[in-house]
C-alpha cells in the first residue's frame, strides 16, 4: 500500500472518528441541558455531519473539482455564520 492510499485512508477514517465524537458530544449536550430538537440543535447536528463529510468527499472521491468542494463549504460557512434563534 502506497503511501498517499495510506493518508487517504487516515483522513477518511479520523474525519468519521470526528463525526461520531460530534454527534456524541451535541446529544450529551441536549440531554444535560433537557431541551428537545430545535432549530439550534439541528445546525449543531448539521454542522457536525457536514464539515467531515466535506473532507471525506475531496479526499475519497479525487475526480471532484476544487471548485465544487469550495461552493459546498461556502454554502456551509454561510449556514453556520447565519443568524440563531435566541432560546425560549
């Protein structure tokens, strides 16, 4: 197994450990706050999911242009930095 394969396979791997820590980590948040799904909660989750997913894509599927993985983490960046719902 060459190297670069080698890489890839760690950054696919360590971008789903961060996934899976994410996901852990906004649902123990939910649960010691005692609060449902939110609008909040749903950003937190998405943003959990996304942002590995947009490094997993790059580097497991090389064929994708640069241009397309940029217009995807602008889209994220502006969900991200657009205005929350205060809490109720």
């Amino acid at each position: 197994m060459a190297l670069p394969e080698l890489i890839r396979i760690v950054a696919v791997v360590g971008a789903l450990a961060v996934m899976l820590a994410g996901l852990w980590l906004v649902a123990a948040r939910l649960k010691a706050k005692n609060q449902g799904f939110g609008p909040n909660a749903v950003k937190a989750l998405g943003l959990v999911l996304l942002v590995p997913a947009l490094i997993i894509i790059p580097v497991a599927l090389p064929q994708f242009q640069s241009e397309t993985v940029a217009a995807l983490l602008g889209t994220i960046a502006g969900y991200v930095l657009s205005q929350s719902r205060p809490e109720e």
